[in-house]
C-alpha cells in the first residue's frame, strides 16, 4: 500500500533562513507526489507536484521539492522563509484504485513557524 | 470562482442527532472526496466517488454515508452523531482519470457533536 511520512510535527526557522520540510514515501511503482499547504481555518491549497522528470519540482510562493528516488524522498524547501509562510504542510502520494480511479493518501503534516 | 463550496461552516450536534454536509464544485471535476483532519492523524479518507453514479468506501467510512447526487455535487450523512466524530471535514474534487491536476479542496465544515 503507497503511505508518505511526515517525521517532524513542527519545525521552526528563522526568517530569511532556508527551510525543509521533510517527506518520505513508500509506493508500488512510480510515485506520484504532491505538496499542499493549509493556512488556519482554510482548506488545503496545492503548492506543487511530481509525476516524472526533473527531479526538482518548482511551485507556488517560491516553494520547491526535491525528489529522491534512493532516498524515497521528497522534501519541500525554500530558500529564504517569510513569516507569512507559517502554516501546516502537508506531503501526499496518488494512489490508483480499481477501475483506474484515482485516490490520494496524505501524511500527517508539518506545522512550520518561521520566527521574525 | 468559487471551486469547492461547502455548507455549513460550523455545526453543533448532539449525541445522536443527523445532518447532513453538502459539498458543491464548479470546476466540471468529475472525482469528489470526503476528508476528516484531526490533529496528529493528518487527512483521512472517508468516501470517494470517482465519477457520478458511484461511491466507493475510504479508510474511515463507518457511522457515514455518502450521496453523488449529480456531477457538481457530493453530500455526507451523519445517521446518528457521536462524539468521535466531532471533527473537521474537508470536501475535495480532482478531474479524475489520466489527469495530473491536483485535488482542490473546500474550507471546511468544523463540526462539534456534544
């Protein structure tokens, strides 16, 4: 069964550091990998995705990821966090049912603070 | 603009009583899921319907049920409340099959059951 890993529940960064997100996964063939950001008392926005090529993945808000195939990775980063980017991560793998049925299995997030 | 609409924001229950979420999309999505987020346990998968005409179960589907009544819209049933379901529950749609596009997620229904 394709499951992804969030191993930090929180990680803090101070503005205008770099900062990681870390993602594992685990899949029966290809991946297919997303990353979704959630500001409070919103839904999940989609921030950026990898289904094949480069293995870094450009997105929204300055937001990049890098896929790992050895490492079955896939970590978002930025290169200089804002405090406007505190909010909860979330890293998700497409999983395809029967009937070709297409379905997705989110970890359990990573809640970021950026301190000014 | 809208994308994905649910109703309503907030609801209180108590033990026992039912409701119903309405979830309403405008992107022609012909996929629509509905999610639960609790804290530490991320989003979980309660129903899913992968066109109009079918639903299928997810990872946590009992004490709900689930309608697609037409290609915009998904509603899920509450028959009898309990306390563990009190929650946050998320509608989403994605095109569907052989589509890259990413799933687009509604605001919410934050949903207290005393």
């Amino acid at each position: 069964a394709q499951s992804v890993a969030q191993p930090e529940d929180q990680v803090n960064v101070a503005e205008g550091n770099p900062l990681t997100v870390k993602c594992t996964y685990s899949v029966s063939g290809n991946p297919y990998l997303f990353w979704y950001v959630q500001y409070p008392n919103r839904g999940l926005q989609f921030l950026l995705k990898y289904i094949t090529g480069d293995n870094l993945v450009k997105g929204s808000y300055g937001f990049e990821a890098e896929f790992n195939k050895s490492q079955t990775s896939f970590h978002l980063k930025k290169p200089s966090a804002l405090v406007s980017d505190s909010a909860l991560y979330f890293c998700a793998v497409r999983d395809i049912v029967r009937g070709g049925t297409y379905k997705y299995i989110f970890g359990t997030g990573t809640r970021l603070k950026v301190l000014a | 603009n809208a994308g994905v609409t649910q109703t309503p924001k907030f609801q209180v229950l108590k033990t026992g009583q039912s409701m119903t979420l309405q979830c309403a999309q405008d992107m022609n999505h012909n996929s629509m899921y509905w999610y639960r987020q609790d804290p530490g346990m991320g989003l979980r998968l309660i129903y899913y319907s992968a066109s109009e005409g079918t639903t299928d179960k997810g990872e946590v589907p009992n004490g709900y049920n689930v309608s697609r009544l037409n290609k915009r819209e998904f509603s899920l049933r509450l028959e009898s409340a309990a306390p563990s379901q009190t929650s946050v529950y998320f509608c989403a749609s994605s095109q569907g099959q052989y589509s890259n596009q990413p799933q687009h997620f509604g605001d919410g229904t934050r949903l207290s059951i005393l």
